[in-house]
C-alpha cells in the first residue's frame, strides 16, 4: 500500500489535467465508473495498481503526441485512480 501511496504523492501531471481529475472527484461512482476502467469489481489494493499502470501508458501517449491520445479517457482514469486511492488509504471498513 505504502508504495503506491508513495507513487501517487509523485506523480507529476499538468495542472490543468490534476484539476478537472479533483474536479471530477465529485461524480466518481465506483460501482459505474471503474466497471469502464478495469476488468471486476475489485478491492482498491488491487484496483490502484491496475489504474497506476493504465494512468502510466495514457501518460506516455500523451507525452509522444500520439493522436490516439484522449484527454477525457486520462481524466476518467485520473477520477478513479484518485477515489481509489482515498479509499485505499481509509483502510478496511
């Protein structure tokens, strides 16, 4: 847990793009929105991983200029990436 906590104080994106990811904190439903990003419905240690390595290979879309590049797909995953953090970091209910 500590590592991905530690990557996720590390990352660095524009702040435009970290903005409208806080932004769309507020909407994040999990049960809707993370059945789009990865494959179950699993427990955020194993969701953040995943997320992590899906935010990492957007990034370096984004970063190469590759037209396929969507900047609302990276805020989606950015949105999730961030509530399951928090959630992760909550602890077990």
């Amino acid at each position: 847990m500590s590592d991905f906590c530690m990557s996720l104080s590390n990352l660095r994106r524009p702040r435009l793009l970290m903005h409208a990811a806080r932004f769309g904190l507020g909407d994040y439903r999990r049960d809707r929105d993370l059945r789009r990003l990865v494959n179950g419905s699993l427990s955020p240690d194993k969701t953040v991983p995943s997320l992590m390595i899906l935010e990492a290979d957007i990034e370096a879309s984004r970063t190469a200029g590759e037209t396929s590049y969507s900047a609302a797909r990276h805020i989606d995953v950015l949105v999730a990436l961030l509530a399951e953090a928090r959630l992760l970091r909550r602890g077990p209910a």
